[in-house]
C-alpha cells in the first residue's frame, strides 16, 4: 500500500461514521436523482467539442469542477510529456490539442470562481506551465542536462507566479508561500514521472502519477475553498462533502489507471505490469473504504465483483492488440455480465435507493467509455481516444456523487468504522 492511500482510506473510514450520523438525521431529505451518472459527462463536451463551460451554482459543484479539471489536466500533461519521451508524434498532436482546450476550460472554471480577469491570469501561468513541462520532457528526451536544468528552473518560478496569483486572487486566503509550495509539489511530481518513465522505472512513473493525481485533486478542493468566505467554505470539511471528494478521486482514478494499462497493453510487458498494480493498489483503497461503510464481509464481496469488472476490461485490451476478434466478442460479453453483477451488488447495499436499471446503465455506459477509447487508441484515431477519456472521466465522477448520495441515505451508524479486513486487491494482471 503506498503511502497516500493511507489518509484517503483514512479519511473514508472517519468521514462514513459521520455521514451515517448526518443520513440518520436527514431521512426526510428528498433522494438524489438515480440519472445523475448518465448524465455526468455534461460538465465537458464530449468527443472532442469544447465549448463554454456552465459557472458551478453551489460550493460543492465548484469545487467538484476544480478537482475534475485540477486532476484531469495533470494527466493530459502526464500523457503528453510522454509522448515526447516515446517519440510518438502522432499522439503528442492529439495531446497537445487537448492539452490547450482543457487549459482553456480550466480558466474558465477558474473565472467562474475568481472573476474573469483572474481567470485569465490564471490561464496564462498554466499555460506557460505547460511550455516548460514540454521543454522539460524535450530535454530529458534529447539528454540535454542544459536544457533540462533551465526548464527546471523555469517551472519553479511557475509555481511562484501561481502562488502570488492565489494570494491576491483569493484576498489573503491562501498565504503565496503555501500555494507556491503546493504547486511545486505538482511541478516536482511530473518531473520525476518523466526521470522515471524515460529511464524505464515503470514503477516508479506510474506510482508518481498517481500521487500527482491525488494531489491535485487535493488542490482542486483547496482552491475551491479559498474562492470563497470562512463560513460558505467550512461545508466543504462536512463530512458528505469530503466522502464525496474521496470516492470521486478513487473511482475517477479507478478511471484512469484503466485507460493506462489499457493502453500499456500495447506497450509491452513491463510497462503493463506497473500500470496494474497502480489499478491494484486503487481498489484495495475502494474496499477499504467500502469496508469502513459497509463493514468487511459485504467489502469482500465488492472486492470480487470490482475484480471481475477490472478482469474483464483488461481482457477486451489484451484482445484487441492481439487481433483477436473471437476473443474480443467474448470479453465483451463477459462484461456485460460482470457490470450486471455489480451493478446488482451496489443497488443491495443501499437497499434499492439506487434502482437497478439506472446504475446498471451507468456501469454499462462507464465500460463503453473504456471500450471505445481502447478501439480509438488501437486504430491511432488518438482525438477520438483522448474525447472518450475526458467524457469517461466525468461520467465516473458522476457516478461516484450517487453512490455516496445513496449511502448516506441509507448506511447506519452502527455499521463498522474500522480498518478493513480484505485481500490484497490483486485484480489486474496480463493475459498473454
């Protein structure tokens, strides 16, 4: 288990009590819409066409914006420093269009929060965070030590300009010297993931990016909060809201550590096996945390059902880069079943606050994501791969804020709060 999954099982374990003592004393509350996972993709357009993005009507919107945006960015950033390293120009194209619309975006989430102007102060220090993350990779790409220390350098004062930026946007709320320390972390961490991946230290890449990922999230909230007065950001601490946040980031990670080993499927073997223990060591956090809500027995059984669901994503990829057709109808098929099982699993939980049609439709629609970007990713039609992986994205989020709608409506305090007492989580491995 690597270090931060600790705090977010932790948190997870602290936060369910809670939230049950909070559904106790709300029953009256109307319950959430069961459509919302269909619907989540809304919060970007899909398959490729940006547009305006809506302004968040509530404290919790806008900070589920900012950590959809904060931690989806740091990806494409990820991904497309990556494709400097591997020399795959075709892909670096597509990654470089996105890179710019989502950063285009990202401003506007943030001038939605901060005002305009501050928005588009903010949009010019991300973008010349993303020059120097190019330059950065360039170097390290072309072993140019020269090069690769005045990116360096570069990026550093990039996570000072954004420092000085929150502090005066945020009126004081965030001091500059904590905010340029938070995003020297983020500049610090996709550096390191670039040393690693460019010295083929898989495991260390992938366990890089994924703690990259968990920090921005992090600082998607804290940006959030500090976008608004005390009093409006201490909801954000309520117990709801960070159950929310914590499922959101383990179920958008379960997303996109799929997409990585999906994809590093056609990478070869090495690389395939350090992306799946990163997809391991997030479901372990998901039934620890189920556990801490549910209580062991019923993680147990969550476990097995994610680990089909997993099994048989990795086996559609595993099918498509062989060629194999037969054995690609097949897996398909076995999805089906597998997404069945655990939408059924998941509707028993929250005793049928989440009818079994809608959530089985959102599972069915979350594999369909990973499906067709996998047979994007395959024919290199890498624009349509990189649409499905955004609008992916969202949709898990969606389905990760009515999950925990439903089980803070219907879990009780009673249940246990401890550790859990699961597995190891081994649920990803290659089937060649």
């Amino acid at each position: 288990m690597r270090s931060r999954t600790g705090p977010v099982v932790l948190a997870i374990v602290l936060l369910a009590a809670a939230a049950a003592c909070d559904a106790t004393n709300n029953r009256s509350s109307p319950p959430a819409s069961t459509q919302a996972p269909a619907q989540a993709s809304d919060q970007h357009a899909g398959h490729g066409e940006h547009g305006a993005v809506a302004a968040a009507a509530t404290p919790a919107a806008r900070a589920a914006q900012l950590e959809q945006y904060f931690a989806q960015h740091t990806l494409l950033a990820i991904r497309q420093m990556r494709s400097i390293l591997t020399a795959t120009p075709e892909y670096r194209e597509a990654a470089d269009a996105e890179l710019e619309e989502y950063t285009e975006e990202l401003g506007q989430v943030v001038g939605g929060a901060y005002g305009d102007a501050q928005g588009e102060r903010f949009e010019r220090i991300w973008q010349d965070g993303i020059t120097h993350f190019t330059a950065y990779a360039t170097a390290v790409a072309g072993n140019d030590a020269q090069a690769r220390q005045q990116a360096r350098t570069t990026l550093e004062a990039d996570a000072g300009a954004y420092g000085a930026w929150l502090a005066g946007a945020s009126k004081g709320r965030v001091g500059a010297a904590d905010a340029t320390a938070a995003m020297r972390t983020h500049v610090e961490q996709l550096m390191r993931q670039a040393d690693a991946y460019a010295a083929k230290d898989y495991d260390q890449a992938y366990r890089t990016e994924r703690d990259a990922y968990e920090h921005m999230f992090a600082a998607g909230t804290a940006l959030a909060k500090a976008s608004f007065p005390p009093k409006t950001a201490a909801a954000l601490d309520a117990p709801v809201a960070q159950l929310r946040a914590a499922f959101a980031m383990l179920l958008g990670e379960h997303m996109q550590l799929i997409i990585d080993t999906q994809r590093a499927t056609f990478a070869g073997a090495p690389e395939f096996k350090a992306a799946a223990a990163e997809v391991n060591a997030n479901t372990t956090a998901l039934t620890k945390g189920m556990s801490a809500i549910v209580g062991p027995v019923k993680a147990k059984e969550f476990q097995s059902a994610w680990a089909n669901h997993v099994e048989g994503l990795l086996a559609y990829s595993t099918a498509v880069a062989d060629g194999d057709e037969s054995a690609r109808a097949a897996a398909r098929e076995e999805m089906r079943g597998y997404g069945s099982r655990l939408a059924l699993f998941l509707s028993d939980i929250v005793r049928n606050e989440l009818p079994l049609a809608p959530i089985t439709s959102a599972l069915g629609q979350h594999d369909q994501h990973l499906v067709d970007q996998v047979d994007a990713y395959a024919a290199k039609r890498f624009d349509d791969a990189q649409a499905m992986e955004l609008e992916g994205y969202a949709q898990m989020l969606g389905v990760a804020n009515t999950l925990v709608g439903a089980l803070q409506r219907t879990v009780k305090p009673g249940l246990p709060v401890g550790g859990s007492q699961t597995g190891g989580g081994g649920t990803a491995h290659r089937r060649r």
